[in-house]
C-alpha cells in the first residue's frame, strides 16, 4: 500500500533526526584507519553507546549541531505555521547562544585564536561556525544574519522539515533558500542545499513540481 503525503513528510523528519543522533557518536571520525577499527567492533554501529568523536561528546541519543538546527527550524515553521524568517532568527539566536547548552569557552565566537589551542574532545556539543558566525551578525545588529565564508552541509542536514511543508508548492525552493541564508549566506550553501531539496521533494511525491515535472517513478 502506498504511503501518503503526509506520511512520507513525518518519515522524512523522523528519520532524518533518528539517522542523526545514530551517527552523532561516530561523528568527524576522520582517521578511516580509526573509523575502520570502530565499525569493525560492532556489526551495527548505529547509536554506539561510547562516543568516538574526537572533537565532542555527547550521550548516545542527542543531536549533533546539524540536528539541533533541523529542530529549531521545525518548531519554528511548526509554531509559526510556515517560515518566519525574524522568528527562526531569534529561536536559532535563544537554542545556540548565551546560557545555553553550546555556551562553552570553547564554542565561544569571540574565542582569541591566538590562545593555546583547546583539549579536546570538549565535553557537551559543538557549536558550527556557520552559528558562531550568525550570533556575532546578531550581537552587531546585522539586517543579514548568515556567514559568508561557511560551506558546510548545515543546509542539506536540516532540510527536511521545510521540504515536508512547502513540497509541491511553487514557492518550496524559494522557502529554503531564505532558511538556508539566516545562518549560511553564500550561494555555494544555497546551491548546494537547492539541489538535496529537490531529491527529497521528489520522494515525498510522485509528481514533483519542483523539479519542472520530471516524474520520480
């Protein structure tokens, strides 16, 4: 029996946030000799209960930053009934910034560089630089909140939740673009976020507007 819109919109949120926190523990691994030892210890390293990252910690079962930004984007558009721009601002602003969990010495934004160089992993999350970024650009006022020089997959990690909501809908890539730019704003980021909403968009319907009706199946 096929699945309906709606249902394909909840299982692309769902599983987006379960793949993360399942990955979360094994997150940055860089050293595929070390990655390769730490797959080979359990033949589903899915939620392994001992992190492994060697930049942060947390319990097996949160989000990483990417998914912590995939929430605050779905409450946003949940609470506000679709995109606000100034409220996704503000609640991106509260969940990352001054007295909240990510309020580390490390994490903070106007860390000196020049300083000895952190211990890591940290204990507790990881705030990106894109966030690191956007809080100065609010801190100074900023009519434009994103960072400029970031190219991380932040976009693409926390998409879902909008493609559930405007897929179909002329205005969907538009949508995405304007979440995309209060904490990356650059159109490598906007490009490359457009691209994964159109794939996603596809999965949720059999026809997809958005992509100049090009059938999926």
């Amino acid at each position: 029996m096929a699945m309906s819109l709606a249902d394909r919109a909840l299982g692309a949120i769902i599983g987006s946030a379960v793949a993360d926190a399942a990955a979360q523990p094994l997150h940055w691994v860089y050293d595929l000799d070390k990655l390769d030892g730490f797959l080979n210890e359990a033949p589903t390293p899915e939620f392994r209960p001992k992190s492994a990252n060697p930049f942060y910690r947390r319990d097996t079962g949160n989000q990483s930053c990417y998914g912590d930004q995939a929430f605050v984007l779905l409450e946003s558009l949940s609470e506000c009934g679709g995109l606000n721009v100034n409220d996704l601002r503000k609640r991106t602003y509260n969940f990352f910034g001054p007295r909240s969990e990510y309020d580390t010495p490390v994490n903070d934004p106007y860390r000196d560089m020049s300083g000895p160089r952190p211990q890591l992993p940290i204990e507790g999350p990881w705030r990106h630089g894109s966030i690191k970024s956007f809080m100065k650009n609010m801190d100074a006022g900023k009519e434009e909140t994103g960072c400029e020089t970031d190219f991380q997959p932040d976009g693409i990690a926390k998409l879902a939740p909008i493609v559930a909501l405007y897929a179909g809908k002329p205005d969907m890539l538009e949508k995405v673009e304007e979440a995309v730019r209060v904490t990356q704003n650059n159109d490598a980021c906007v490009a490359e976020t457009l691209a994964a909403a159109r794939s996603v968009s596809c999965m949720k319907e059999t026809y997809c507007m958005a992509c100049t009706g090009i059938r999926t199946w």
